[in-house]
C-alpha cells in the first residue's frame, strides 16, 4: 500500500523548460497506483508533447477549454470532478500571476479557478523572475488563498544562471504530494531525532562503528515532518541524503551526537532515539596513525553516555521513544529495556532483518503491551509509529 494509491491527481504543466521533468513525476505518481489526468497549457504544449503524455498517464491529455469530446463540453469543470488534487509542474510565472489574480482564459487555469479540491504547484522560473517583487506579491497571494507551494530550489538554471527559481526534481514533488495527504498529527510538535551509526576513532584513520544505515531513523524524520511536527535530526555518518523541510545535524561520535542532542532537547515535546549508538568508545584515541607491532595489541573501552537514557531522566523529559535492535529473545530484552530506560514507548526489530534493509518489522511496547506492526517499508512503519506515539502523546 503507498500513501497514494488511488489518489485522483489533475497534474497540469504550463510552460517551461521543467516540463520534462513532469514526465518523470507521471511515472512517479502512476507507480504508485495514482490516476493521473494531464492537463496542459498552450505553451506547455511547446516544451513537451502530449503524445508524451498521454502514454506516461495512460489517459488522453486535454488542453482545449473548447473541447467537444467532452461530453458536456464543460471541460473546465468536468476534469477535475471528484479528484483529490491538482498539482500544477512546472507553474511559471505567468501562471501563477494569473491563478494569483483569479484569470482564466485557457482550460488550466479555468480547472483551478472552479476546483473544489485542493491546489498545489511547483514554481518554476529564471531566478530575476522569481525574485522579481510583482512575482513575490503573487506568491504571497497564493499562500492567503491557501495554494500549497512546493519549491522552488536552487541552483543551476537552463538559462545558465544559478539561483533560486528552478523547479523540484520530480521525486521531490512526489515527497511533498504524498506528504500533503497525510494526517497532520503531530501539528505544532517539536520532534528530535537521532539516527543512523556512530563512529568511535582509534586514531586518525580507523573507528568502531556499525552497520546501521540511517534509512529507518531518516524514515521517522520524514514520517514525523509529513505529520506536521518540527524535525531536527541528528545524524550519524549515513550516505543518505538530507531530507528536505527539517534542520539536519551531522555528527560522528556518541559523544557529538549526545551533545547536539542535549543543545537541543529542551525545546523537544519528543524524543525519538533511532541512532544504533555505540556503548563504548576506545580509550585515548590517538591523535596518529597507530604503527603496526609484532605482538597482540588490545584496545581499552570506555562506556559512552546513554543519550536515551539522560534524555528521559531529565525533570522536564520530553515524550521518549526508544529503539532496540535484538539478534535473538526479542520480547523479552526489548521490554526490559523499555523499563530500564523508562521510556514510554519502545520499538524492537531483529537486527538481522532492519539493519541496511528497505523493509522492516517493528514491535511496539508501551504500558498497554505489545503492538505488532506487519512487515513493511520502512516509510510506511515510520508513519505508524508517528500515528501511535500521536495517540500517546499527553493531551494538552
Ligand atoms: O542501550 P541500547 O543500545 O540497548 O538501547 C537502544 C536505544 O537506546 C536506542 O533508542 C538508541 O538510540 C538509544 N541509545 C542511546 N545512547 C546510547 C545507546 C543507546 O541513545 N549510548
């Protein structure tokens, strides 16, 4: 199940170069079991045939307000009956000047002035253009009239300039689509995150670490940022890339982690503690490359700080949630754990399946027992733990 499957997207393209990114976005959206209806402007039309299209969305394209094919020849307001959203990508400035004014004299921008769903669009222009004040005024305008505005980034132009105006890459139009639709239930929260490994130096070219990969701690950051909340994530070293909408803090050790984590922990209403930190570090890194010997060398450890562990037992504690990764007796170490820690909530998988996977299967424990959620992707039980620690959370 993907969050939007049978969703009815109306995904309109006016012109612009990043039209061709919208045929990425068609097969995103259609991959993931959307119906896509494609709507196109005149000039859209210049930059991207229908033909193109059509064959990604598998429904005919229209772009004529005076089209009789339609059977009431209402096109305008037929398209986008009964669908769940429209997205328009690439939105230019011309057309986001004209949905800011409420014009309508081609089939796009009359869909949207007679929609009765919500409306989405993804900017896309040369970075004069977007910073152009009359451009500014007509965004501030949508935000008013309640227009979701995803983008834009910046960066290299087809223009050849570089600076903010192009339009997002398809897969993150597809995030923040899938991010619209869902439930806003953590809303007004601050959420702090750790996730991914550590790394413990030995000296300056070799550390302990492990084989976490991040993707379930970056899968909460997300899941927790499409519900509403405010993210911070602090990560270990993962090849991941930042996700987008939250303030990422990069980090090594157990130690930089512990403390990027307690700078942060007194705004936090939760703490979500995903990073596989390491339980000792070596003693006296050294500051060289350690020398080869004849003999056996041993390694002295020393513990690292419980970041879980401090955070709950603070007086103000923000709401904890533990994770806790097992090879064997699942049950049993992870609510001992949970008790240990004093934690409300704890989230167990086996080792051996969650770690570098795309798949997982969570355990949760709280007060009221044992809650199995079924295998699944990692973004789709992140999204579960963030409904569960929701229904949790003390009500204020
Ligand atoms: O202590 P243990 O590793 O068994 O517990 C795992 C949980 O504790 C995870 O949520 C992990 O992020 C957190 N933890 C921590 N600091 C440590 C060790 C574990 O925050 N030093």
């Amino acid at each position: 199940m993907t969050d939007l499957k049978g969703k009815r997207i109306l995904l309109g393209l006016s012109g612009g170069i990043a039209a061709y990114k919208a045929a990425e976005l068609t097969r995103l959206l259609t991959q993931a079991g959307a119906e896509v209806q494609i709507v196109m402007t005149a000039a859209a039309c210049r930059f991207i045939t229908p033909v193109t299209m059509q064959a990604l969305s598998g429904n005919p394209v229209h772009s004529d307000l005076w089209d009789a094919s339609v059977p009431n020849n209402m096109a305008h307001i037929e398209l986008s009956r009964g669908c769940d959203a429209i997205v328009v990508a690439p939105a230019s400035a011309d057309f986001l000047a004209k949905l800011a004014q409420g014009l309508c004299d081609d089939l796009l921008s009359t869909l949207c002035l007679a929609r009765e769903c919500p409306l989405l669009v993804a900017p896309a222009m040369n970075l004069q253009m977007w910073g152009n004040p009359a451009t500014q005024r007509n965004m501030k305008q949508l935000r008013e009239d309640g227009i979701a505005i995803l983008g834009p980034a910046s960066g290299d132009q087809a223009c050849g300039e570089v600076g903010m105006g192009r339009m997002l890459e398809a897969d993150e139009i597809f995030e923040e689509i899938e991010a619209f639709f869902q439930p806003k239930l953590l809303a007004g929260k601050r959420v702090l995150i750790t996730a991914g490994p550590t790394f413990e130096p030995i000296d300056t070219v070799r550390g302990i670490t492990n084989t976490s990969s991040g993707k379930m701690g970056y899968a909460v950051a997300r899941a927790a940022r499409d519900a509403g909340a405010v993210v911070t994530l602090v990560s270990g070293p993962t090849a991941l890339a930042a996700p987008r909408g939250m303030e990422r803090i990069d980090v090594s050790s157990a130690q930089e982690m512990y403390d990027a984590a307690m700078a942060r922990v007194a705004k936090a209403d939760v703490f979500i503690g995903v990073a596989a930190v390491a339980d000792y570090r070596p003693k006296n890194a050294k500051p060289h490359k350690l020398k080869k010997g004849t003999g056996d060398m041993t390694l002295q450890l020393q513990p690292n700080p419980d970041i879980l562990g401090t955070i709950a037992a603070r007086r103000k504690a923000p709401f904890c949630v533990g994770f806790a990764a097992e090879t064997e007796n699942l049950d049993a170490y992870a609510d001992a754990k949970r008790r240990r820690k004093k934690v409300p909530l704890l989230a167990a998988n086996l080792a051996q399946h969650a770690f570098g996977a795309d798949d997982n299967q969570l355990i949760l424990f709280d007060d009221k027992g044992r809650h199995e959620l079924a295998r699944a992707p990692k973004l789709e039980l992140a999204r579960a733990l963030v409904a569960h620690i929701a229904k949790l959370l003390p009500k204020k």
